[in-house]
C-alpha cells in the first residue's frame, strides 16, 4: 500500500499541478489537537448559487494526498460534472508514514476529521449535503468503507479500489441505510490479497455483505469488460447486483490477473488494467444516488426527450450517429478522462464522429435543453 513509487510521477506532473493550483485550495484545521490538512479542487464550473455534490478521494498508505490527486485523477471529470474534489490527508503513524486509521494502529479519530472537513468546507462553499461521496486507494478505500459503516447518515455511496475492510471493523459494520457501492479490485493483488488473509476481508465474503446488507439480488449480471489494451497483461469483469433497498446497487470490477493499482491512472504500476477509467466509472456510479437512493433524474441533466443510435460499438474509430429529430444539435465528444476532443455543431440527423486513439469516449449529443450521453468503445 506504500506508494513511494509516485514521488517521481509527482515530479514529472508538477508543471499540470501548478497550473491546476488557480483552482485548487490548500487548507487546514486543527481537530482533536492535531492540525489536519487537505485540498480542494473547485471546477469553473462551480456555481455558488447552486449546491454541489463533494467527492473525497483518500490516499493509499505511505502517500499523500498530492500524489493522490494526480494518481487517480477526478480533476478533468470534475470540470466538466461540477462537483467540489477534496483531498485530505491522514496522520503519520509510528514508521512516519501517512496513514488512515482503519486498522486499529494509533487513536486518531479520522471518521470523525473526514465529518468535520463536510462542515468546515460547506462554511465557505455551497455543498449538497444530500451528495457527499467517498472513495480511495487502497488504505484510502478501507477508510471508504469505515465512513460507509459509520457516517452512512452523511455519505451517499462509496467506492474503493483495492481496499477492503479488516475483521474487527467488518464484524462491527451497523449502517443505518442501503449503501450503493462500487469495489474494483486485482486478482493478483499482492498487497491487499483479493482472497483475504488473517487480517483482511476477502472481495468475495465484501460484496456477499453489502449484497444482503442493500438486499440486492444474490444474481449479478456479469459482462466482461472489452479489452481494448490486450498488453496491459489482465483483463476486467463487471458485477452488477441490482434490486437493492431504495434503489441501491452493488458494482464490482473484477481485474483479472491485476494488481494493486488504479485502473486507467497515467501510469502502469504492479499490472494496472489500462481498459477502463476507474475514476470515470466511479463518477458514473456516484452521481445516480444521492442520501434518499437512486437519483430518478438526474440533477446535472434534463432527461432526454429525443433518441440517438451511436454505431457500431464497439467501434473501428468511425461513429455514426442517427437521430430521428430534425433542427440544430450539438455534439460534445469526451474522453475517457472527461477531456473534450471535439465540438460539433449540425442540423443533420446524420454524423459521423473520428475518434482518435483506442480507448473509452463518451459522446453527448443536446438538442434544445435536452441531452443524452453515449459510452463508445474504441478498439
């Protein structure tokens, strides 16, 4: 879980973080005596006038949030989604390493900090405290679950990439609500291992829990992920538990044969699945639930009163779009990375997308006020 590797990642993006630094805030408060600090991205698109959601995205063991922020990227999705982007950090432990304490080691109260941190920055920014998310790598993904456990009052949904739970605090877990929840994890997860040890959960007995707890069906349906980089040597399975209590649902990437890594991160470390975006899915998973459940429609989009064939797909780099409507339309071409690549304006019903390179695009098609976004595979 130690991520000492990424000091020299972090000196290679520091040019991109200081450009960020414009809309980035680092702050700090002291709690229960000990200074805690912590960085807030803010997109353009953040309007006070109207709420918007909070994500928290913890570091693993070892790292910071820096190295975090710039790892598991959300600032680009941030800015096109509208959502605040905290990164907190832990505290050190008795080897001097930044840690969150979910396994018993020291008397830090970091559910307590994580709790705080919601009110403190909702004193200068307007939150919607019915959207506060929780996700981390590794450590940081033991820490999602803890806040799952015990502030499910406060958090809407979590996720976690290769953390689990550790015993004591699996057998203790009393969330007061069904917890949508999203676990992406290696099969050869040399760290956390995927099939558990003395002191931690397995993924299997992890999901099986919060399947019952949400009363999801016991039944995923399972697609297997399209493997659209075959050298990144594993490949990805989709869980999807569905017909939970309010709305809620249980995800779980499976990556087959890959370690302990993020999904999509600008850099492969112990065999990262470069087939997906983890941090584009986790959003996608997040922002249909808020604390009442499923988000029926969602907040950041008018549902859509129009219909678009996107084809073929998976696709061969050429995308042809259909509509049945007539009048003007406007086309916005994203990357996995929610970076815009193209911008389109036509009145035809029929266009044709060039997607530039092999990987993940989300093509969102408005007409009037109305919009739908479509997910294109390009191999």
């Amino acid at each position: 879980m130690k991520r000492n590797y990424l000091i020299l990642f972090f000196l290679w993006m520091l040019p991109s973080m200081i450009v960020n630094s414009q809309t980035t805030i680092s702050d700090s408060f002291i709690f229960d005596g000990i200074v805690r600090n912590y960085r807030l991205y803010i997109p353009e698109t953040y309007n006070p006038a109207n709420p918007a959601p909070l994500v928290f995205n913890l570091h693993g063991y070892g790292s910071n949030n820096i190295e975090q922020e710039l790892y598991a990227d959300f600032r680009p999705i941030a800015d096109t989604a509208g959502f605040l982007l905290v990164h907190p950090n832990g505290t050190l432990d008795g080897s001097n390493n930044l840690h969150w304490n979910t396994f018993g080691t020291s008397n830090v109260d970091d559910v307590g900090f994580l709790s705080a941190l919601m009110d403190s920055i909702s004193i200068t920014y307007n939150i919607d405290f019915d959207q506060i998310y929780s996700t981390g790598m590794s450590n940081g993904g033991f820490m999602s679950y803890s806040l799952a456990c015990a502030l499910s009052h406060r958090i809407a949904a979590i996720a976690s990439v290769t953390g689990t739970m550790i015993n004591t605090t699996f057998n203790a877990c009393e969330p007061q609500r069904p917890m949508p929840l999203m676990h992406i994890h290696g099969t050869a997860d040399g760290t956390v291992p995927y099939n558990g040890n003395v002191f931690f959960v397995s993924v299997p007995a992890l999901i099986d829990y919060w399947v019952e707890h949400n009363n999801c069906s016991a039944t995923p349906v399972i697609t297997e992920v399209p493997d659209i980089d075959p050298n990144d040597g594993c490949t990805a399975e989709h869980y999807l538990y569905t017909g939970g209590d309010l709305g809620s649902t249980v995800e779980h990437y499976k990556i087959i044969g890959g370690g302990h890594s993020w999904p999509g991160a600008p850099i492969n470390i112990n065999i990262t699945n470069m087939d997906f975006s983890a941090s584009e899915e986790i959003w996608r998973f997040f922002r249909q639930y808020n604390l009442d459940g499923l988000i029926t429609r969602l907040t950041e989009k008018n549902e859509p009163d129009f219909y678009v064939s996107a084809f073929p797909n998976p696709s061969n780099g050429l995308v042809n779009l259909s509509y049945a409507e007539n009048g003007p339309k406007k086309i916005h071409v994203y990357n996995q990375l929610g970076q815009l690549i193209q911008h389109i304006n036509t009145t035809d019903k029929n266009t044709t997308i060039y997607l530039p390179a092999k990987g993940l695009y989300f093509i969102s098609s408005s007409i009037n006020n109305s919009r739908i976004t479509t997910k294109i595979v390009n191999q």
